[in-house]
C-alpha cells in the first residue's frame, strides 16, 4: 500500500512577496533590448512586452515611447520575446551564467 501524498502547503503571498523571493545575480548590464527602436515607437500600438510580463520589466507610457527595460526583475520567462508581434526583443540569458534563482514556488 503506498502512503497518502502530501499536500504542499501554500501561502497566500502577493505577486510582489513572491517577486520578492527570487534572488538575481546581475551582471551589470541588461540581457534585454529592443533589436530596432524605431519600431516601438513608430510602428507598435500594443506593448504586447508589457502585457504578458510578470515581473513589470517593460515600461512606457504613451505609445510614442520606447520601452524602459527593468532587466534587475526579470524572471527569464521568455514570454516577452514571443509575444512581441515585430520579433523586436532582443532576449539572452545573463552573462553570469547563474540568472535567476527560484527558493520556492
Ligand atoms: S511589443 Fe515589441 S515593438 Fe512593441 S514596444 Fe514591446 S518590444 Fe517594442
Ligand atoms: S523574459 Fe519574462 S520576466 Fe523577463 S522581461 Fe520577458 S516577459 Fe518579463
């Protein structure tokens, strides 16, 4: 007979106490960009960057804007780079090597 599994237990932490979880070894300089930026701010209307980020890394207020890029908040999920309709995300993983590290769910 196989013993019950055990149901993690969850806190009921804000998306900023997670945030707050995760450590970042940063390299001193963004692993993010924008490849051409004319293309933020005279071709893109969505900040579709914006809208699928968890971490609140892209920026900007008007259209017109290129984007401000929090790198130090990145969780290196990737989405940005798909979710950009121009392919305009220049994205690498940190040149630490070590990027992001998750303590807990
Ligand atoms: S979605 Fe792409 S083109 Fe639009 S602001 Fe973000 S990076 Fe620039
Ligand atoms: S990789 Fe994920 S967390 Fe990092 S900037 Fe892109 S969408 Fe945000």
């Amino acid at each position: 007979m196989s013993a019950t599994p055990q149901v993690p237990t969850m806190q009921n932490d804000s998306m900023e106490d997670r945030l707050y979880t995760v450590s970042y070894d940063d390299p001193g300089e963004s692993h993010l960009d924008v490849k051409v930026p004319d293309i933020c701010t005279d071709s893109c209307e969505t900040s579709d960057c914006m809208a699928v980020c968890p971490a609140d890394v892209w920026r900007r207020e008007d259209t017109d804007d290129l984007p401000t890029i929090a790198y130090e908040n990145c969780l290196e999920c990737s989405s940005c780079r798909f979710a950009c309709p121009y392919d305009n995300v220049s994205w690498e993983y940190p040149t630490t090597g070590s990027g992001v590290t998750y303590k807990r769910g």
